[in-house]
C-alpha cells in the first residue's frame, strides 16, 4: 500500500482500532494551539482550520486566517439567531419538534428483543406492519 501525504494524520482504522498517541496529539495540538488560545469559537469551528493549515503550511499548528474570521462570524450569527429566536412565540414548538426529532433515533429496547427473537421479521417488516408485532408477541 502506498503512503498519502495525509497517512502522518491518521488516528486509526477499522482493522486497527485508534491510535491513542495520534489522538491525543491532535487533542493536545488543538486545545494547546497558540494562535487560538484567546479564541472564544476554538472548540466550536470543527477542525476545518487543521485540513487547511496542512494543505497551505505543512503543518496543523498554522491557521486560515479568512477561514477563522468566517467562523467566528457564523458563530456570531448563530448566537444571534438563538437569542433572537428565544423571543418568539414559536421557539417552544421548534424545540419540542427538535426533541421529538432526536428521540426517533432513541433505541426501542422492546422491538429490538423482538426482532432478536424473530429473526424471520426484519425490522422493515415491523416497522411497516406493526400488527406484526401484536401477532409474534402472543
């Protein structure tokens, strides 16, 4: 196999698992990078900066300056937004609509030792026909 430019970034991989001194040194890059240390957005512009250090510099310690003055505007804006949004009649049913969003992905622990039990329904099958479930149940 022949080594990218990139493979010196590489914390893992499936086969392999992750490599904890990798990780701990991007962490450790991050949280200690100099030229971020008085930035309120560091642990909110998701590490773009370090693809683009690398590709410019050669190095992940560097920063974008445009890219970092871009984020720390959209951070601004998003702040804004939220505060501004929190005034509204109808932040209390976009949150609600958000939460029920979220709880879709909640694990239903009684379908899932359902379908453990009955290998021959898929969980398609369930979900489309939940008389199914009703009937396997019995």
């Amino acid at each position: 196999m022949f080594k990218t430019r990139q493979d010196e970034l590489v914390v893992g991989s499936l086969e392999n698992g992750i490599n904890k001194e990798k990780r701990e040194f991007l962490w450790n890059t991050l949280v200690n990078r100099e030229k971020c240390q008085d930035c309120y957005a560091k642990f909110v512009c998701g590490g773009e900066c370090f693809v683009n250090a690398y590709y410019s510099s050669n190095s992940i310690t560097e920063k974008d300056v445009l890219l970092c003055e871009l984020k720390r505007y959209l951070y601004k804006l998003s702040l804004m937004f939220n505060h501004h949004l929190k005034q509204m009649e109808c932040y209390s049913v976009i949150v609600r609509g958000c939460v029920n969003k979220i709880k879709r992905f909640d694990e239903d622990k009684e379908v899932t030792d359902f379908l453990k039990k009955n290998p021959d329904v898929s969980f398609n099958e369930l979900k489309y026909n939940r008389d199914l479930y009703d009937i396997y149940k019995k």
